[in-house]
C-alpha cells in the first residue's frame, strides 16, 4: 500500500471510529439477514471496492467460526421464520475475475456460500467495466469472469449466480421498457449460459427502482443503504445490502456485523440518490 494510499485509509477509521457513538443508536436488535456486499478481491487498486486478499480472508474465517452464513435467498426464506441470531449472506458485484482467483478459493476452503451478481454486457465483452471513470488507474486492469469460471462457481454448489442487469445503467434513468430489457436479457444470458434458474438481481449502483418490472423477472434484489434485513419490513424486492470497504479492516467489519454501520454509508446512500448513474 502506498504512503498517500496508507494515510487516506488511516484518516477514514478515524472518522469512522468517531461516528460509531452515533451509529449505535440506530442499531435493530431485532434478528434478521446481513447481506455483505463486495466487489474486487486482491486487486490493488487501493480503492474502498477492492479488499486486499488476507484481509478478505481474515473476514471470512471470522463469518466461518462466529456466524451463520448462509445462501442469500435461504436467508430471505427464513426471515419469516423464528430467529435466534443473526444471518448472513456474501455477495459480489460485477463479476470480477478477482472472486474466482482471489475471493472462491477463500470461499471453499471455509465452505462458505455467496452469490455473484454479473452485470452480463461486461462479461460478454460486450460492455466496459462497471467502474467509475479514474477510479481503475491503479492495480491489475479490471478483467471479467469468463463463462467457464461462472459455471465452475455455478456447479460448485456453493455459488449463486444473480443478474446485475445488462449495461450496470441505474435503473433510476431508465423507463420501464428499458428496466424489463436490462432483466430479462441478462437473466436469459445467465441461464442460456449456465443452465439454471436465476432469481436474484442486484439493483445497479445500488438505487432502487421499478421494482414491478424487477419482481416479474426475479424472486429478490438487493440495493445498497445498509441496514439489516429484519422480518418486520421486509420488502424482498428492496433488500438492504452492508457495503464492506477497504477501509473497513477487521475491527469495523465486524462493526458492521454487530449492526453499527458507520454513518459514512448515509453520505454514500445520499451522493449515489442524487447522481442516478453512480457506478459500483
């Protein structure tokens, strides 16, 4: 890491740990589902949307020994069944090549499910990678996983592969003819591709809208404020979603899993509401 890389993410904890008094007072002690969200594993861009490998694997072994984790439409099912704790459910954005050289080793070891949401245009080549502009200067160019190592993960039983629509456009710019385009071609490139069933979508960027044309074509989606899925507002078709950054580390990860997400993601929610087509 670089010495401005270093200081930048020393002067974020700093600011998180400040904002954790605050953040507790809206911490839900109800049981439900924290859904993780991730994007680059070990890629070295030195960006809060890719975690250096051994701290992802240090937040996996934590999930493994002190958590349930478990399939995210499991998790959904049984929030509307009694819970004793807290579930959790990994998630990946994009399609990366990083989860399956980086992230799915870590994942099999452990035995830990996750679903891969795939924005397909990236993956078919046939669109850029869902990063905004400037933000890939640095580390490995960003490569998508090919159609082999999706069906790997597929076939492994412990990946589900979900939609992140076609172009990763905000479905908050689209109409509603171009949303069910974004659904149902993505959706049938998976399934032409893999030859399953798809049921989750993650909303692109993270905003959430048309949520009619999005529940004709899937079973749950997932945004981005960061709350914890609890059974008494729960909208399967708004799923909330826990970002998890660089700059998280270890201490403030499990933070996050203690239900004290740090106020920085209202400023996110806030910034990625008023510029509809924010990328991540």
């Amino acid at each position: 890491m670089s010495a401005r890389s270093a200081a930048v993410t020393l002067g974020k904890r700093a600011i998180k740990l400040g904002l954790l008094a605050p953040a507790s007072l809206a911490r839900s002690r109800e049981p439900g589902l924290l859904i993780l969200g991730y994007h680059r594993i070990g890629a070295g861009m030195e960006r809060e949307m890719d975690l250096p490998r051994a701290v992802f694997a240090e937040q996996m072994r934590y999930l493994a020994e002190h958590r349930e984790v478990v399939p995210l439409l499991d998790g959904v099912r049984r929030l509307g069944l009694p819970l004793e704790g807290d579930l959790v459910a990994i998630t990946f954005d994009d399609g990366y090549r990083e989860v399956y050289t980086q992230a799915w080793p870590v994942l099999r070891d452990l035995g830990l499910p996750a679903t891969v949401f795939l924005a397909t245009g990236f993956v078919e080549g046939t669109d850029a990678a869902p990063i905004r502009v400037g933000a890939d200067d640095r580390g490995a160019p960003p490569q998508p996983l090919s159609w082999d190592e999706v069906g790997e993960l597929h076939t492994s039983g412990l990946v589900t592969i979900g939609s992140h629509s076609r172009s990763h456009r905000s479905f908050g710019a689209l109409s509603g003819a171009e949303a069910a385009e974004e659904c149902a071609t993505s959706r049938a490139t998976i399934e032409r591709r893999i030859g399953g069933d798809v049921a989750a979508f993650a909303y692109p960027g993270g905003v959430v809208a048309h949520e009619e044309v999005v529940g004709a074509h899937y079973r749950a989606a997932v945004g981005a404020d960061g709350a914890k899925n609890v059974p008494s507002s729960l909208s399967p078709l708004r799923l909330s979603r826990v970002p998890v950054r660089a700059s998280d580390g270890t201490f403030f990860f499990r933070r996050r899993l203690a239900g004290l997400a740090p106020l920085e993601d209202r400023l996110y929610d806030r910034l990625r509401a008023r510029s509809p087509a924010s990328r991540g």
